[in-house]
C-alpha cells in the first residue's frame, strides 16, 4: 500500500484559522505556534484583571486549555484573538468569583506591563521630553487615568480598554462585549469623557504647558 504523504509542518506564517484547522485535525505544534503568538497578550490582559501577579501564569494556562478544548467550535467568523480573549476574560473572571475578588484594572494597565510598542500612548506622550518635573507629572496623570479607570463601571472600563489598550475595531469590541456597535460607541465616549473629567484640571495646573 502506498503511504499517505504526511502533511507538511506548519509554519509561523500560517494564518489562524489554519493553525486552528491543523490542531483539530490532530497537529499539537500548530496549537502551540497560537499559545506562542498570543501568551504575552493573554497574561497582560489577565494582568489587567487581577492585582496577584502570581495567578496571571495559571489563568492563562487554564485560558489556553479550556481554548484548546472548544477548538473545534471556532469557526473563523470572528477573529481568533477575539474569540481567545472572550475566553480569557471569563476564565479571569471565574477564578476572581471562586476567589470571591472583584476584577480591577491594575496599576500596570496603561503600561502594558513591558517594554513593547503595546504600551499606552497616553503615557508615551507625557514622556517624550523627560526632566524631573515632566516625569512626575506624567507619572500623576498616568495615576489619575488609571484611577478614573478603576472607578469606570465595568461595561465603560472593559469597552475603553478593548479600543485603547488592545486596540481592537468597533466590530471586534461588539463582537467581544456581544452588543450593537451603536452601544459600544456609547460606552467608549462616556468612559473617555469620564476620563478626561479627571485629568483636565491637572493639565489645567501644569501652568499652561501643553503635555
């Protein structure tokens, strides 16, 4: 009997949905070029949620479980990462209720919790011109954003985050928060208002500098 050609190794330039197609049909090593693709942004989500750093490691594991337990549900009509994501918050959030913890953003939100070009354009703009004034300054705003944030509803604090820190479509954030794209709209503009609430009078008192 002639032997079955064995299907070629993925490969890094796999788009999702193959990468998807290939692990249900059995390929472990496309499932983990998706693990290795989305795990930093999985953690600092999962980052963003809860304040106990150490249980970031084990929420995403359990996220990329559960998610390679559902695969074969995934049907490409949605982004992969957007499906993931819905994933991640409602594994986060469970291990938050079983902990009987709320979900808060953490201090490290605006930041992106490291070095990549994912950080926070808020805060890079603050710090293009460092001098000790201009750094302490950045560093209150930056504290009061985050503040105005924590005390967000969760429907505005999810929605703004989604736009500004992940920077997903209109489309993809209703498609995550399951609502029309009118309300997401909605959320984004009121949370940004209540945001900017807070921060306008410290710029107010930077003695008429522009940050």
């Amino acid at each position: 009997m002639t032997k079955t050609p064995a299907a070629p190794p993925p490969s890094p330039g796999d788009t999702d949905l193959q990468l998807v197609e290939r692990t249900v049909a059995g390929d472990q090593k496309a499932y983990e070029l998706l693990v290795i693709k989305y795990q930093r942004r999985i953690e600092r989500l999962i980052g963003r949620m809860v304040r106990d750093t150490d249980l970031v490691e084990d929420i995403a594991q359990e996220t990329f479980i559960r998610a390679y337990r559902a695969l074969a549900q995934f049907r490409g009509e949605a982004q992969f990462y957007t499906w993931l994501y819905r994933i991640a918050v409602n594994t986060a959030k469970k291990a938050l209720v079983d902990m009987k913890r709320d979900p808060v953003v953490s201090e490290s939100s605006l930041r992106g919790g490291d070095d990549d070009d994912e950080t926070s354009g808020v805060e890079n703009e603050l710090t293009t011109s460092e001098t000790p004034e201009t750094v302490l300054a950045a560093k209150e705003i930056a504290a009061t954003v985050n503040a105005a944030m924590e005390a967000l509803p969760e429907e505005l604090r999810q929605a703004v985050t989604l736009r500004e820190i992940e920077g997903m479509s209109y489309e993809e954030i209703a498609e995550v928060m399951k609502c029309p794209i009118g309300t997401v709209r909605s959320r984004i503009f009121r949370a940004r208002e209540a945001i900017s609430a807070k921060v306008k009078p410290m710029l107010e008192n930077q003695s008429g500098k522009r940050w």
